[in-house]
C-alpha cells in the first residue's frame, strides 16, 4: 500500500499520519514492523546478554589485575626492605670487621711491646745474674783473703814478744788493711743482698709478664673464634639473603608473566567490546553524554588505590590539573576510551530498552 502525503500538509498533520501508519502496521500481525521488531528485539538481547558477559569478564579480570599488581607492588616493596636490610646489615659487618681489625692490630702491638719489655727484662736478667756471679766469686776471693789476714793477726795477737818500731808499723798496716777489707767485705755482702733481691724482684716481674702474656694470647684466641664465628654466621645470613632475593626475583618474573597474561585477556575483552560497539549505529545525544561523563560515571565506584593515587598526582602537579583531570591521568587516556565506550554501549542498550517497552505497549492496546 503506497501512502501520499499533501504537500498543504502542516508539519504536525504529517507527523500524525505517520505515527498512524506507523500504529497500523503495529497491529498487523505479519506486518514488516512486528518481523523487524522481533529481529531488532532478538539482536538486542543477544548483544545485552553478550555485553553483560563482556562486562562481568571486564570486571573480574580488572579485578584480578588490581590484585596481582598489588600483590607485585607488596612483593617489590619487601624487596626493596629486604635489599636496605642486606645493605644496611653489610655497613654494619664491615664496620665490625675495621673494629675487629683495629682492636686486633692494638693487641698485637700491645703485645710486641710486651715481648720488647721481656725481652729488655730478660737482658737485665741476664746482667743481674753474671754481675751476681762475679759479685760472688769476689766475696769467696775476699773471704779466703780475710781469712788468711785474720789468722795472721790472730797468731801475732797470740804470741807474745818485743816488737820493734818497724815491727809495729807493720802491725798497724796489716789492721788498717784489715779493716779495709772487711769494709769492702761488708759492703759486696750489701750489694750481693740487694743483687739477689733485685733479682727476685725481676723474677717476679717476668712471671707476672708472662701470665699477662699468657692471657693476652688466650682473650686473642678467644677474639678471634668469636670474631670467625661472627664472620661465618654473618656468610650463612647473606646466603640465606641471597636465596630470598632470588626467590622473591622469580616470584616478581612469574607473577609478571601471569600479569603480561592478563593484559592479554584484557586486550581481547577490549576488542570484543570494540566489536560490540561497531555493531551498533550510536546516536549523537548517547555519543555526547558519554563523552560529558565525569570519572565517577564511568568507574562507577571509587577505590582507595585509585583515589590515593590521584591525590598523590594532584598534589604533584600543584594544583594546576583539576581533580577529574588527575583521575583521568591515573588510568590513562586508553582505559578511560574504552570505559566511555562501555557506558556509550549502556546508553544505546537503555534507549533500545526504551523503545521495546513503547512498543509492545503499542502492541498491547
């Protein structure tokens, strides 16, 4: 059936025309309008049924993402702990070692001195005793010399006779000379008791010299299994470093293999959004609120990650960027594209919703 519309028509008359046939062909039960409307309906169900699959992969994989990356930023912030730590540990044991090394050169030269005054004392020893020795064999000349002397002046005391002038000069020579030598015999007896005193006064002081020794050497020893004990467990504790260190790299290279795997998945979610959207013929008004959406429209819920993130930026930058505009540099210009998208797709589900519900009421009067 061909219709014509007068020219003389107003422009509200041919819109009511229109909406008349429009209702009529409605009502036709095999109209071309009900087989359309059916295909139109069955194709928008299909696509509602296979963005809502989209979407719930969307979110689930961006879900996962959102973990993982936490989780890798979790792993890489004990990693950076774990390398101060090592760092930190091996300023310590080198600060150690050049103590260790300090004190261990102090008493070793402590000790050298030690061994310089033995020796020095060993050498007054030495003089002490060959000077004992001569004092002695002095003393025993001097004795048999006293003996001798005073037995001569025993048998002149003894013996009784004139003497003559000269005779008693000599007597007088013979006591002056005795009493000389027991003078010097007295006074090598003074210097051979204090020969022998300061030779047990060096004696002692050598024994004492080498107990000091003794103990030096044991707190030396002793220093040096500790500081060797130190040193192994020090080694054992970087090995054991070492190991987290390299496990903790393989775990960071595997959950990033696994994370490459999911902007994979994410990649091909995107793509079959893209093929969604080119199914469809957008409208400039779903184009337009879609593109005058703000950030909270098109993540739909706000995240404590996302939002501390996007302050960190704002204040960064000084101020100079807007909020939304900071919100939007955190996800980046492709993310946000493809969200817009997915809120443009809604829009168009929503409208196609609209008008399946116009016209089955149509349908129904």
């Amino acid at each position: 059936m061909e219709y014509k519309l007068d020219s003389a028509l107003s422009k509200s008359e041919k819109q009511l025309i229109k909406l008349q046939l429009a209702n009529y062909e409605v009502t036709l039960p095999s109209g071309t309008y009900n087989t359309q409307y059916e295909e139109a309906k069955e194709h928008l169900n299909q696509v509602k049924q296979e963005l809502a699959d989209t979407q719930k992969l969307y979110e689930r994989r961006m879900k996962e993402m959102d973990e993982q990356e936490k989780a890798l930023q979790e792993k890489q912030t004990e990693l950076q702990r774990r390398k101060k730590d090592v760092s930190h540990f091996m300023q310590i044991r080198m600060q150690k070692q050049s103590e260790e090394k300090e004190k261990s050169e102090k008493t070793e030269k402590q000790n050298l001195e030690q061994l310089n005054q033995l020796a020095d004392l060993i050498d007054e020893l030495a003089g002490a005793a060959a000077l004992t020795q001569i004092l002695n064999e002095r003393e025993q000349s001097y004795q048999l010399y006293s003996q001798q002397i005073i037995q001569v002046y025993n048998e002149l005391t003894n013996n009784s006779f004139e003497l003559g002038h000269d005779d008693f000069h000599n007597i007088q020579l013979i006591q002056t000379a005795q009493q000389y030598i027991q003078n010097v015999f007295l006074k090598l007896q003074l210097e051979s008791k204090q020969a022998f005193e300061l030779e047990q006064q060096l004696q002692k002081q050598l024994d004492q010299l080498q107990i000091q020794v003794q103990e030096a050497q044991k707190s030396n020893n002793s220093m040096q299994t500790i500081f060797d004990q130190q040193i192994q467990q020090v080694a054992v504790q970087i090995e054991n470093e070492r190991q987290q260190k390299e496990t903790l790299e393989n775990e960071v290279n595997n959950l990033a293999a696994r994370l490459s795997g999911k902007t994979v998945e994410l990649s091909e979610a995107f793509t079959a959004i893209e093929t969604l959207c080119s199914k469809v013929n957008f409208n400039p008004r779903q184009m337009q609120t879609a593109e005058k959406m703000n950030i909270w429209d098109i993540i739909g819920e706000k995240t404590n990650d996302l939002e501390e993130t996007a302050l960190q930026y704002y204040e960064q930058c000084k101020k100079q960027l807007t909020l939304n505009e900071c919100y939007m540099r955190v996800l980046g210009e492709q993310t946000v594209s493809k969200l817009k998208q997915l809120k443009q797709l809604g829009l168009w589900i929503q409208d196609a919703e609209s008008l399946l519900n116009l016209c089955d009421k149509e349908a129904k009067k």
